[in-house]
C-alpha cells in the first residue's frame, strides 16, 4: 500500500499492511531543522502517509509582529513566528449582525492545498483543516469569556454568530472537496487538560448541530472526517462521536485521555489517532524512551486495525527533531501488520504515561 491508501484503509477502520503515520501541524523550525524547504518536502521525508493544509488568508501588517486577517481578527507572532489570535473584531455583541464575512471563493483562498494536490494526489492522504463555529466565534469576540457571555446573555447573537462563520467555512470546505481534499478535518478545541469548556447541555445547544452539519459536508460528498479537539472531552466525547465523525484526534494522553479505553468503548465508531505525547515524551525524553511509548501504543491500539499515529497535538518547536524521526522509525519498525503477537503482550498491559501524568 502507498501512504495513501494506508491512510484511508485505517481510517475507514479496516487493517492496512502497516499502522498509518500523520501529524496534524509540523511547524516551521522543525522543517528548518531537516534543512528543507517546506513541509511538503519534510513529509516527503520523513515518509508521512497523510499531508495536511488549511486554507489561505490574505494578512495585513498593522504594527509589528501584528497582523489582521480578512475577518478583523489581529494576530501576533510567537519568537517561534507562530500567529495567535490577539483581538477581535466585534466589541458590541450587537455587532454581528452586521459582520461581513470574507470571500469563501477567492482565488487564492485554496493555493496551498492545491500545491499538495498536484504533488502527493492518491500518494498521500490529503487532510484539509477546517473549523466548525466553536474557535472563531471566540476569536471574533475576543475571547472565550466572552463567547460563553454571549452564550449566556444573548444566544441570539450567538446563533447569527455561528451561523455566518459556517456559512464561510461550510463553502471553503466544499471547495477543498472538489479541488481533491480526501478528509476533511475540523481544528476546533472544545476542552483544556481538565475539563470540556462547555457542558454537555451547552454543547448541544451551540456547537452539535453545526459539528454534524460539518460532518455531513464530507459524508454526502463520499469522504471521511477527522475531529481534532485537544483535552480532556469525556464528558462530550458520545456527543461528538454521534455527529459521525470517522477518526477522533489526538486523544491527548497529558489531559487523562486513555486511547486504549477509547478504542475499547468506541472502536467499533471510529478510528483513534494520535496519543504521542508532545508535552514531554517528545520534548524532553530521550529517542529509546519515545521508542517504548510508541511500542507500547501500537501493542495497544493498533491491533485489528483503526489506528493512524501521530502525536498528541502537533510537531511544535519544542519537539526534539531527533525524537519525531525516532517516533516514526518505530512506527514504521513495530507497526506492520499483523502486529506482532509478543509485542502485544509484553507491552499492552503498560502504562508509560502513568508516572508521567499523576
């Protein structure tokens, strides 16, 4: 199998020849730091069987390090240039209503993912990130604390809200669609380390229906969807899984979120992906000790299929670029199917992470 076909075999919860291997995000130091040129060279590489992109903005330099998207929103730059939501742009929830959202056609709007297209179409998997209404209804607003005001005070304008960003990003994402896009992912995080940010009941509410609704923009197309929230999302994860996600991403060990006991509960649903910690394991530890979690991950989950590996996040700057290489070597060692029987049972009654996350 080509890394393609690898991809959607797992995701569609089936055995491929080997255990898949994606990340979400590799950011640009640790491009840099394989003297490449480009991500897309990077997962050329390092042999990624997925690639993934989101869409394209136009940015406006307002001060420095300080940039403005076509939504309003000001971004800044990390010393690492990694752009975060600074401001937004509505002050008066009121405001909304006269919100104008950017053009989902544009020409250039879909320029990266097509560059992924003509080089890796039916090679590599090709993941395009999108979001559904959670993240940039806060970034509009300037704030979580803000958007559950608004979910509080005035749902109202949090239902216009919601309804104005999905139609943008309902449209991008059926254009990515057309242009070749094989999954179709949405980037929104529900939950921190402890908890989901909204309640089971305020899930429902505000996020659920758009959720499917973005689901089902891949469903009627014959694609497959991937959710990526970060954190700790027990309390919400049967109402997520419900909206008929395929893959549930990345299952973030550091935030108490066990992948064996999700794919136990859910496996017959959904395909589970990542749980390679990137807060510690791959940051601090040594390239032995990264070989072991991966080991014990694929003696865990791998078995029977439904399993694509990744890291609990992404590839940021801190990631020592000798531990993702180790991380995917092992992958590639100890990932080939049928995994082997000793492996399973000498590493999936281990618990790696249980020291580390006390």
């Amino acid at each position: 199998m080509n890394g393609y076909k690898r991809f959607i075999t797992a995701l569609k919860r089936e055995v491929p020849d080997k255990v898949p291997i994606w990340e979400l995000i590799v950011d640009k130091p640790i491009v840099d730091s394989f003297g490449l040129k480009s991500y897309a060279d990077l997962a050329e590489y390092i042999d990624l069987d997925g690639v993934t992109c989101g869409e394209n903005f136009n940015l406006e330099k307002i001060g420095p390090n300080t940039f403005k998207d076509e939504w309003g929103i000001v971004w800044k730059t990390s010393d690492v240039g990694i752009l975060y939501p600074y401001k937004g742009p509505v002050k008066d929830f009121k405001d909304v209503t006269k919100l104008d959202i950017p053009d989902p056609d544009a020409e250039y709007r879909l320029n990266t993912l097509n560059e992924l297209v003509d080089r890796f179409r039916y090679e590599k998997a090709i993941v395009f990130l999108g979001h559904d209404v959670f993240e940039f209804s806060h970034y509009i607003v300037g704030g979580m604390h803000n958007l559950f005001k608004m979910y509080y005070r005035y749902p109202r304008y949090a239902y216009i809200l919601a309804d104005k960003i999905f139609e943008y990003k309902s449209r991008v994402m059926e254009n990515a669609l057309k242009i070749g896009a094989d999954v179709l992912l949405s980037g929104d995080d529900y939950a921190d380390k402890k908890n989901s940010f909204l309640s089971p009941r305020m899930f429902k509410n505000f996020i659920y229906s758009y959720l499917k609704k973005t689901v089902d923009i891949a469903k009627k197309n014959n694609r497959l969807f991937i959710k990526h929230t970060d954190g700790r999302i027990w309390s919400i994860l049967d109402l997520i899984i419900d909206t008929g996600i395929d893959g549930l991403h990345p299952i973030e060990p550091a935030a108490g979120m066990d992948i064996a006991k999700v794919k136990r509960k859910y496996g017959g649903k959904i395909c589970v992906i990542g749980n390679i910690d990137c807060t510690i394991v791959l940051p601090l530890l040594s390239p032995k000790e990264v070989e072991e979690v991966v080991k014990e991950t694929i003696a865990k989950v791998a078995p029977n299929g439904g399993y694509i590996l990744s890291s609990s996040n992404s590839i940021h700057p801190g990631v020592k670029p000798e531990n993702f290489k180790k991380m995917v070597e092992a992958a590639r060692k100890y990932g080939v199917y049928p995994i082997e029987k000793k492996l399973i049972e000498k590493y999936s009654k281990r618990n790696f992470y249980e020291n580390i996350f006390k």
